[in-house]
C-alpha cells in the first residue's frame, strides 16, 4: 500500500450529473436539471461549484463528468476546462451504477490502480476546506481496501435523507477519522429521525464514494456480474473507434440499479465500508424547502427571493418565492409558503409538501402534459 501523498496523485474525481430534479418542478425540467441552476445565490450553477470543489482535489484534467448527451453543450458551456475525453455521455439513464461502474471501468483501463471519488453535481457544501479534508481520510482509507463514504453529522431531525449507522472506529493510517459502517438506513418519520439524532451514531448519507476502480468493480461484479461484463466490454471499446456501436449495443440493455443496492448495502454488511465524518454544511437540495433553509440561514420567518428581476411584495410571510416571468406576485400572512413562477407552470404549496412536488410531475407524465416537464 502507497502512502497517502501517493494515493492522492491517483485520484480521479467523477461528477455524476444526471437526473431532472422532480421534487424541484417546475424550475428544474428534463431539458434544464437542477444542476444547471443557481439555486444558492452564488452566482454559478451547482454543477460548477461543484467543479471548483474537486479541482483543488484532483486538478482539472483529472476530473470525469457522466451526464445524457442533451446536456452536454450545457456542461461544456459550464465548464470550459473539462477535458474532451473526460466526458462520458449516457444515451439514457440508467441509475448510478451504470454511471458510476461506467466511469471506473474506463479509468482503471487507462489507469490502473486508480482511486475515484465519485460526488453529485447538484449539492451544496458550504465549507470546501473541510470538504477537502474528509476527502483526503476518504482516499487514504480506499488505497486501504475499503469502499468509502462520506457521511455527515446531522443538525436536525430531517426526514429528506437517508441515514448511515456507524460502528467502531477503524484503525487507517492517514484517516483517524474514520468509522466502520453498520447498515444503511432509508429516510425516517420525524420521531425516528429524532431518535437517530439523540443516539449520536448515525449520519446522513451524502451519497458520496470513493474507492480503488478496481475495488469498486470487484464489488459490483459479485452483486450483478452481467451488469460488470456490460461495463467492461463498454470501457474495452471507449478510447477506440467501436464507442459509438458498442454503446448503442450495450447501454440501453445494462440493469438499472442504485450504488447503494450493488456496492454499499452489501459491502457494509461485510463489514467492509468505512465512512468518514465530514465536519461541513451539506444539503442535496432535494426540494424547495431545502432551498428556502439554506437561504434563510435558520431563520424560520424570513422569505426567499431568487429570479432575476422577480417583483414581489411580501406582507408577514415567510417560505420562497422563485419567479423568472417578471409578474408581480404579492403575499400577504402566509408562512412558509412555496411559490414557483415560470412562463409556461405555476407551483404553489408549502414547505411542509415540498416533498410531495414529485408526485405532481409523475401525474403530469399520466395525464400526457410532457410539454411542461
């Protein structure tokens, strides 16, 4: 095993981004997902504040973007420093697995030995310092053997997240903090989460891994071995001039399956799953509530505004508003209120149902209205 300046100097970042963002209709859509808005403020995407949070990390040659070939004008556009070759286009989703398994494969082809760490492009992480620090324990502890997660100390009670129970502490050189994984939980009711939250032994699931390609491939091969021959076949053709057959062959017929369900829950049930502690801020934006707190900083009866040129007059009301059609919307005592106004939809709920947006764009696909999704 090499030391961790080493394991650094082969570390590879992959950015997923996929995904339309349902719980976020009707900002986020099929032909604009969430991780091409701005959903913080900043004045970037979420996409490249992601980048400009692994390119300290890895440099930014060394950074590999999965995402459906409609976006990737919009993903080169966003990011004028990624490599043409580290572009990996899906021609439709197919989960993480496919995803993620895809772009390890074509890594350890072109480099063996090589770590990834692989991290959403739409979350929000307020503290890249430390982001960083836990990502250096995670790749000390993948040069290791371990398949690593980065899991974060919850502040509340929240029922958006899934949840890591955590074991004892493993001994890793270069990675004090890391913990050995027990099982992982799916999204709680309240009086569960407030349970996790006072034993002191779970984390929220970030939904980030890192790990040696190689090790990472081992891993899905025993959960779905026709899923891996898939994968290799796919990165065997990708630097070649059979890409484009073989993938039209291949891809549409690989499993649609979650990381967590091939890699994670398995691997943690082996006891072979480290998770690292991150000290930092961290939500995945998974609704409009989410985006509210973050803009609120705690302060529950405060009222979000974003779009530019939005006009809205606000009398003893709390909750966001996102308007990108320049009308005038006016509210008066409403608390915690979501109103989301685009040309063409109007969302309107509550904090409290954000969760229940998703529902709303399931019933649209029924009903045949695919001009608004």
């Amino acid at each position: 095993m090499s030391d961790s300046t080493d394991a650094l100097g082969r570390f590879y970042s992959v950015i997923p981004a996929g995904g339309i963002g349902s719980r976020l209709w009707p900002l986020s859509r099929a032909d604009a997902p969430k991780f091409l808005h701005d959903l913080t403020g900043s004045g970037q995407t979420l996409l490249r504040d992601t980048w400009d949070r692994l390119a300290p990390l890895s440099g930014d040659q060394r950074i590999m973007v999965v995402t459906g070939r409609a976006h990737r004008a919009a993903v080169e556009a966003q990011l004028p420093e990624l490599a043409d070759h580290n572009v990996v286009l899906e021609s439709e989703p197919r989960e993480s697995t496919a995803a993620i398994g895809l772009a390890a494969a074509i890594l350890e082809k072109r480099e063996p030995g090589v770590i990834i760490g692989s991290f959403a492009a739409d979350h929000v992480i307020k503290s890249p310092f430390h982001f960083r620090q836990a990502v250096v324990e995670a790749v000390a502890a993948a040069d290791a053997g371990y398949i690593v997660t980065i899991g974060i100390r919850p502040t509340e009670p929240a029922i958006g997240f899934g949840y890591i129970k955590t074991a004892g502490a493993l001994q890793i050189e270069k990675a004090a903090s890391a913990l050995s994984v027990d099982s992982f939980v799916e999204k709680p009711d309240l009086d569960t989460a407030r349970e996790y939250l006072a034993d002191g032994h779970y984390l929220w699931n970030a939904g980030m891994f890192i790990a040696r390609a190689d090790r990472l491939l081992e891993e899905i091969g025993a959960a779905e071995p026709e899923l891996l021959a898939g994968l290799l076949e796919l990165a065997d053709a990708w630097d070649t001039p059979r890409r484009g057959a073989v993938v039209d062959r291949i891809w549409p017929r690989l499993k649609k399956i979650a990381i967590d369900y091939t890699v994670a829950e398995p691997v943690a049930a082996r006891g072979k799953l480290a998770v690292i502690p991150g000290q930092f801020d961290w939500d995945d934006v998974g609704d409009f509530a989410s985006i509210a707190k973050i803009h609120a900083n705690g302060r529950k009866r405060d009222l979000a505004i974003l779009g530019e040129g939005a006009r809205v007059l606000a009398d003893s009301s709390s909750g966001i508003v996102v308007s990108h059609t320049g009308r005038m919307i006016a509210l008066i005592g409403v608390e915690d209120i979501v109103v989301i106004d685009t040309p063409d939809a109007l969302l309107v709920t509550t904090s409290a149902n954000a969760q229940k947006v998703k529902a709303v764009v399931d019933a649209l696909k029924l009903s045949g209205s695919s001009d608004v999704l």
